[in-house]
C-alpha cells in the first residue's frame, strides 16, 4: 500500500501549487497525457524521472516565514473496467513552513520525500510538518495495483485532480495554470481506414475524401503516394515514394489534427489522376510521460477511375503493365479478352497468390525475370 501511496503522489502531485497571496506559477504544468507510462518512474530517486511537472511557491510581498502553509492535493477516478465512478483514489494533505520562495518538481517527490523534504531558493531545507494520505478501499487499490502493473500504465479512465492552498491570513494565487484539472486516459485503439477502403477501390472523383475511425489520441497525420506496380514491388514500397500528399514531398506525414477525415479537395497536394494507383495511411502521436508514441494504421489502395467505371484490381494492375493502349486491344470492344472480369484466383507452381504478388510478378514478367510457359483459363 505505501508504495502505491507514493507512486500515485508522484504521478499526480502536479497540482502542488500553492500560496497569500500565496502565488503559485507552473514551470511546467501537469501535462494532458495520453498514456502515463509507470516505467518512465524511479519511485526510490526521483532526480532519474522525467520532468513532468514543477511549480514555484511564493508570497507576493516577499514577507517569510510564512508558517502552516496548508496544501491538499485530492484525485478522483472514474475507471469502468475497475467499477470505479467518481471514486476518491487519494486525499494527500502537506503542512510546512515557507522561509524563501520554493520550487517543487515530481522529480523531488519519491518514497524519500516526507524525511528529506525539499530545498527552497534560499538553500533551506524544507521538511514537511505534517504528511497525511488517505487511500482507497485495500480491495479496490488491490484491484487499481494488479491493473497498472499488467498494464504498465494507468487504466483507461477520466482522473480529476484538486488542489488547495491556504495558510492563516493568505489567499491561494496560482498563475497560468487551472488547479483543478481533469485528465482523460483512453487506451490507443487501431486505426482503421474506412474510405477509401480495403484492397483496390475504384474512386470515380479525383478529390476524395479520406476516411478512418480510432478512438485516443486524437492526433492524426496522413501519407498519400502514386502506387505504380512497375516500379514498387509493394504498396509499403510505394510509401517510401514522392508523395502526392504532401506537396512538395517532405518525407513525413501530414498533420490533420483531431479530424478523422481528409477532403482532397481543401488541401494543396499533387492533383490526383484518373488511371493511376495511390497507396495512403494514417498515424496518431499520443502523448506519454516519456517520448511521445507514434501508431500506423495499415496502407490502404485505390484507384483513379473515370466515372461509372468499374474494372477489377487485377485488370487495373494489367493495364499499368500493358499501357492503356494494348490493354484496350486486349480487353477493349472486340476483343480477345473482352467480358473477363474479376480474376477470382490467381495460382503460380500450385500456389495461390494474392493481387499484390501477381501485380510483382506482372513486373518481373515485363522485365524479362521470368517467362510464361502455359496459360489455363476458366
């Protein structure tokens, strides 16, 4: 229990500003993470952590001591999975005596705390008068325990934190920061693509609109790349490609912000042409304790089509290989392979192949690597 007691105090503790003016400044303020990575903490040196948050305590007419400086920092969880609803997780109360302005950081804040106190600007030592911590039900912290520690992070849940101040004949000031706070921690869901969608969808607008849904970290960026089966062996090759978005290609991805769709039609990126292939995907930063966490959703294909055009992948992966004109004596009205449609299943030595595969081997053929010895069609 003490340890979840100070690990919980490390973590949150960041609304320790406080007061008389007692003028409290966030030097940083507590940040609204998306994920708190529990291993981004040193709960016996807190000088390893990162720095998460700090706070400058002073009065505003310079007048110390000031004695009895009250702080109460209290957080309440709301955690489904746990059947936590606006559950007090903690209630810490700190009394001391302020002798100069004081700077107070997570990383001060470790098991050691109550017997080592912090220094102030002045280099005193400032030890705590006075250390309370109330805590959860003992069944309910054995629950929230086994949770962070599977986890490894804090559950998905809405966490508030409230901090008070005061001392006998002073007024709580804080500065450019809310003492009362809510953060909502979501586990990053996949990303996924809803349009243009899975496979080779044929797109008859040449400024569509990107689609996908995700829930968390609502921090979205997207790629768009001309996907030319002669030369890319696979979609992700493609990727690595000059981008039709952004233009001019600066190697990365797109910020789009919290919006989960991108209409073409709005941005400045290469104009998209009928025939042609493209390869896009989408990924979200969240924000953690530590370095920030990026997620891919999976790359997605489409084509260009004129409209009321409908051909398969496979004929569209034929036509970049053949060129629009052999292709249409082939394919075309009256001829050969005029009706052939989907090709339901492609099979090389036996094995079956996907469109992707056949689309590499369609290169290969074109350059030579290989040659066809017998063609059956049914």
């Amino acid at each position: 229990m003490k340890k979840l007691l100070y690990l919980t105090l490390t973590l949150f503790m960041a609304g320790i500003s406080h007061g008389q003016n007692i003028v409290v400044t966030a030097q940083p303020d507590l940040a609204d993470w998306d994920i708190i990575y529990l291993t981004d903490f040193d709960f016996e040196n807190g000088q390893n952590n990162p720095l998460i948050f700090g706070y400058r305590i002073s009065v505003d007419d310079d007048s110390y001591p000031v004695e009895n400086v009250h702080l109460t920092l209290s957080m309440i969880a709301t955690i489904p999975s746990l059947g936590l609803n606006n559950e007090l997780l903690f209630n810490a109360e700190v009394t001391m005596t302020l002798l100069a302005p004081i700077y107070i950081t997570n990383r001060d804040l470790d098991r050691n705390v109550e017997s080592r106190g912090v220094f102030d600007e002045a280099n005193n030592q400032i030890n705590f008068d006075h250390f309370t911590l109330d805590m959860i039900d003992q069944e309910e912290a054995d629950n929230l325990i086994n949770t962070i520690m599977t986890l490894g992070s804090m559950p998905s849940g809405n966490y508030s934190f409230s901090l008070v101040v005061d001392a006998p004949g002073y007024a709580f000031m804080p500065i450019g920061f809310e003492p009362n706070k809510q953060i909502s921690i979501v586990a990053p869901a996949n990303i996924d693509l809803i349009f243009p969608s899975l496979g080779y969808e044929f797109v008859s607008d040449t400024y569509p609109v990107f689609e996908w849904s995700s829930t968390g970290c609502e921090d979205y960026y997207i790629r768009i790349c001309e996907y030319n089966p002669i030369q890319h062996s696979s979609p992700e090759d493609a990727m690595q490609s000059e981008a039709s978005y952004p233009y001019p290609d600066n190697g990365s991805f797109v910020s789009v912000g919290s919006n989960n769709q991108l209409d073409y039609s709005t941005v400045n990126g290469r104009p998209l042409e009928v025939g042609k292939a493209y390869a896009w995907q989408v990924k979200k930063v969240c924000a953690t304790t530590g370095n920030d966490q990026e997620f891919y959703s999976e790359i997605y294909g489409f084509t260009i089509s004129e409209a009321g055009q409908t051909i398969s992948p496979c004929q569209q992966q034929l036509r970049n290989v053949l060129g629009d004109s052999q292709y249409n004596v082939l394919f075309g009205t009256n001829g050969p392979l005029e009706g052939y449609g989907e090709c339901a299943e492609f099979s090389l030595d036996g094995e079956n192949m996907n469109s992707t595969d056949f689309g590499a081997l369609l290169v290969q053929l074109m350059s030579g690597a290989y040659e066809i010895e017998s063609i059956t069609t049914q």
